[in-house]
C-alpha cells in the first residue's frame, strides 16, 4: 500500500508539473503577443500575463508541498475503493 500511496503523490507531482508548464507558456505567450494587439487590449494581455504568471508560482510550490509534508494521504476500504484526504 506504500508504494501506492508514492505513486500517487508522484502522479500529482507530474500534474502540478504540467500545470506549471501550461500557466508558464500562457504567461510568455500574452506577453509576446501583446504588441500585436489593438491599444485598448493590450491592458488586458498584460493582467493575464499577470495572472498566469502567478498561478504557474503556486504550482510550483504545490509540486512539491505535496510530496514533502503528506498533504495528499491515501488510505483504503475493505472494498478496495480510494478515499482520498487532503490534510495531516
């Protein structure tokens, strides 16, 4: 069951991961793109630069709070179904 429980956090490391990519790329995407935009949108490309660019910071960090402090325990039933808690 240990090494269930460290696949799972594994699995959602590698997904924080991806999100950190996904927000990281969206953020350099608005702001090269930015120019070619009309004047009037330009602000907005900026606030979703800002945005994403702090949404891809808190995946990082999530990445590895997960594996570090327990956040994500697994335990299960007698009918082999997954409980998942979040907590300690």
């Amino acid at each position: 069951m240990n090494e269930e429980v460290n696949l799972l956090v594994l699995a959602t490391q590698y997904m924080f991961w991806v999100g950190f990519v996904g927000m990281a790329a969206a953020t350099l995407y608005f702001l090269v793109e930015r120019n070619s935009l009309d004047p009037e949108y330009r602000s907005v490309a900026t606030v979703a630069a800002l945005v994403t660019f702090v949404a891809a910071i808190h995946y990082y960090f999530m990445k590895d709070a997960v594996g570090d402090s327990g956040l994500l325990r697994k335990s299960l039933d007698s009918r082999r179904k997954f409980d998942i808690s979040i907590g300690s």
